[in-house]
C-alpha cells in the first residue's frame, strides 16, 4: 500500500489546512467523470479518497505516523490485539471487544470539555446555566454524509462495504481470522466519489454552540458534568461524543463550605457575648433571628438545622454554623474607658493604669 502523504503529494508536517487544499486539488484532477474510461483515474482517485480519510483525521494520522498503518491495533504482536483472537473464539461477545474496534461505520464524534462558574447560591439552590463551545456539528448542505448535494457515497468495492478486511494470521495459538478496518475506506464502508464542497466529505462543520447546563443541588467545586451527546458530531453521520462541564465555585464573601456544613465567622462584640443577644441574621434562605447566649466563649458554633448544602446523594441538606468571634475594642473613649474600669473595680480584678505606657515609664523612671 503507497505512503498516504506521497498520495497526496504533502511533507509528513503538513498542516491540516495543505493536505486539504493537495486533496481537492487531486480530487478534481482525478475525479472518474473528469476521465471517463480511464481504469487508472478511478484507482488514484480512490487512493487519494483513502489518503485524505486517514491524514484528515488527528487521531487516525497520529497512528498512521506512529504504526505506518491506522488500523487499531497496529503494533500489536498479536497482529491485531487479544480482542482478536478472543474473537476467533467467542464471536462478537469477545471480552476484550475486538468486534466494536473492528467493526466498520461512522466514527464517535470528540469528547468536548467546558468550564461552568457558580455562586454559592448556585450551589445551594441549583439551576440552569449556559455554557459555549466551539464544536463540530452535522454538514447542513449535506445532512452529514459528506456526498455532495445530488450525489450519495458508494459502498467500498475492496471490504464490500462492511468497512472490514479479514485476514487469516499465523498467532502462538495457530491460525486465526482477525478483522480490520478497511484500508481504502477507513472502516466507514463507503467511498465519497463527490465530496460535499461545504464539509470536504467530512459530513460536519466547526460552529459555536451554546448549551444549557443542569446545575444539581449541592454539586463541589472541581466536580465535573457529563452532558451526553452534546460533544462534536461524528464525521460522516457518526454519534456525537459529550461534553464534560467542569465546575468553579466563587468564593462567597462570608461563607466557606465544610463537607454539607456552610460556616459564617460571626464577629461580634464583647458587650454581647458577654450578655446574650438577639440579632437579624442573613442566611441564604432569608432572614432568621442569631440566639446569642449569655456569656458566649470565642469559638463557640450556633446552628441552624437544614440551612446548609443539599446532600447530593440523599435527601435533606447539611446545616449552617456560625462560628463566634469575639471582638475587643482598641478605640475605647475616656467614658468608655471609664465604665471597664468601673466594672473592673466592682469585679475586683485588677487592670493596668490608663496612663501606663512607655511615655508614662519613662517619666516615672526620671521622676
């Protein structure tokens, strides 16, 4: 079998965008209705078909530069994997799949990934989000066969349109029958003889789609979302892969996820935790009244049942705590000060002087 890239006439670099050009440019120098009666033209005109099938396609042309062939399997020293000789044995039920790697039809199409951010609300609350892409879509022009508009693929005379080559191979287990994808057609089964001039046979175009994301309650930050089907088109009528959608949570101003459990670090003033109070608290449910006890410790947690992060496995959702953090004032006035060292006095606690600082020290110490 002729190097796909001396078929075409391009360097092993080639880019994508040459070997279209070298196969467009043979393919209407070679087209059978271009030379009617020529045996020779419709050979050629084959072999550049097969050529750009295999070299258009990243996955195909990295294994046809790695193997010198693109079939799976390439480099197996089995001659074409244990799914193979499984195969011999067990028909299509092989264990190791052979038969779905061999099997001849359209391809997948590719896997996309997309990023999807969120608030805290989001994450509580759920919903619906938007994420773009830039994809590959069926051909409208030619409602992604890859024939021209009038004209239909023909089936390929070297598999019989099955898009498989059986072979019989000598193994360590003695004579098998493996099935590869057919060279000519690239295990499609058919050969485009007019290629849609809008999708270059390629049955699929490069758009940008939008999609709407489900956003489940209680989804983390770094979880991702399988979105099945909603991936690029298969070339030539195949199945669309999905769209995994990776999950960012921004950073609330005041909460922090623990688990199910949302934190708040609750400042509040000393003259409160040390008396009690009650106080108007946001939460993301709406507002409800903060119980704070009398004589409340630093690092004390209050709780809310149920206002926390829904449970994505199961019912019900994890709790809200706020956490105390009690504050001293640094800015005290001289009444303030005054009324401390009142209380201070009828405590009977000892507190430093108010005019004992470094100024007051080293006038005592000069005094």
């Amino acid at each position: 079998m002729s190097d796909h890239y001396e078929t075409l006439g391009v360097s092993r670099d080639a880019t994508d965008e040459e070997i279209k050009r070298a196969y467009k440019k043979l393919a209407r120098k070679h087209h059978p209705d271009v030379n009617p009666g020529e045996s020779t033209a419709e050979t050629r005109f084959k072999e550049i078909g097969a050529a750009y099938e295999v070299l258009s396609d990243r996955e195909r042309r990295a294994r046809y530069d790695r193997f010198g062939t693109d079939t799976p399997g390439a480099g197996d020293p089995f001659g074409g994997g244990l799914g193979d000789i499984f195969e011999a044995f067990f028909g299509q039920g092989s264990p190791f799949g052979g038969a779905s790697t061999s099997r001849g039809g359209p391809l997948r199409g590719e896997d996309l990934e997309a990023d999807v951010d969120l608030d805290l609300e989001d994450v509580v609350f759920g919903g619906q989000r938007e994420v773009k892409v830039h994809t590959a879509i069926r051909c409208e022009s030619c409602d992604g066969s890859g024939a021209e508009a009038g004209t239909k693929p023909v089936g390929c005379e070297e598999c019989g349109g099955s898009g498989q080559v059986r072979r019989v191979r000598q193994s360590i287990l003695g004579q098998m029958v493996t099935a590869t994808a057919c060279p000519s057609c690239g295990g499609a089964g058919e050969i485009i003889a007019t290629p849609c001039q809008t999708c270059s046979s390629q049955g699929r175009t490069l758009e940008d789609m939008t999609y709407s994301v489900e956003v489940p309650p209680g989804v983390d930050d770094g979880s991702t979302l399988r979105l099945t089907g909603r991936g690029a088109a298969g070339p030539r009528g195949g199945p669309n892969g999905d769209l995994y959608v990776h999950v960012r949570v921004r950073p609330h101003p005041t909460l922090r996820r623990e688990g199910d459990d949302l934190v708040h670090l609750l400042h509040i003033p000393f003259t409160q935790a040390s008396l009690g109070a009650e106080i108007e608290y946001p939460t993301l449910d709406g507002t409800e009244t903060l119980t704070i006890p009398r004589a409340a410790e630093p690092g004390q947690e209050i709780r809310f049942r149920g206002r926390g992060v829904p449970h994505v496995r199961g019912r019900g959702r994890g709790d809200l705590r706020v956490r105390l953090m009690v504050e001293v004032p640094d800015d005290l006035d001289d009444d303030q000060d005054a009324l401390l060292r009142r209380l201070a006095e009828l405590r009977g606690e000892s507190v430093a002087d108010k005019e004992q600082g470094l100024f007051s020290k080293i006038k005592s110490t000069f005094s």
